[in-house]
C-alpha cells in the first residue's frame, strides 16, 4: 500500500477516535451543568435568607437544601447562592414531602 492512499481500517479507527473524542468533551460538559445545577445564584438579600429558622421552617427541611457534610455542616441551596445554614430559612422555602 502506497502513503497516498488511505486505508478504510484507518479511516474507521480516526472516526472512533473522533467520537470517543466528543464524548468525552460532551460528557465533562454535563458534569460541569450538574455540579452548576447545585449551587444556586439568587442572593441571600433577594431571598431574604436568614441564619436562623422561621418557626418551625429551615433549610434542613427543605427540597432545595443540598447537606453540607454532616447534619449540622453547612450546605447549598440549589436557588440561593453561597454556603447556607441547616437551620436558615428564606422566602422561597418548599417543604420536603
Ligand atoms: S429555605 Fe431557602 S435557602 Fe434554605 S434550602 Fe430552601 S430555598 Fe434554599
């Protein structure tokens, strides 16, 4: 075989490459949009987050907490931005069901 012509096993290995390629592209794109889909970006003042419970209302009881840790650790808030009490509230609080 002559360097000018191009062997079809070649060709399919260079197009195996290029989807292993783009895919793994691909994939670290997700991983980057599912690690971003955990930390919220409204701020603390827009949603009146507090470090403290309102009554029996907190984080900790709330669907958009991610835990920190351990219980009592800090976690985030897949809508408020920064690192967020277990025992805080804010206006958007939405029980646990
Ligand atoms: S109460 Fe507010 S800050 Fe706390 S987890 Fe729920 S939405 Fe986030």
């Amino acid at each position: 075989m002559t360097s000018k012509t191009f062997d079809p096993s070649r060709r399919h290995l260079f197009r195996q490459g290029a989807v292993i390629a783009g895919g793994a592209v691909l994939g670290g794109l997700m991983l980057r949009t599912d690690a971003s889909a955990q930390a919220g970006t409204v701020t603390k003042a827009t949603a009146k987050y507090q470090d403290k419970p309102q009554g029996t209302q907190k984080c900790a009881g709330c669907a958009l907490f991610v835990p920190g840790k351990s219980s009592s650790a800090n976690g985030k808030c897949k809508i408020v931005a920064g690192s967020i009490s277990p025992d805080g509230w804010c206006m958007y609080f939405s029980p646990k069901s």
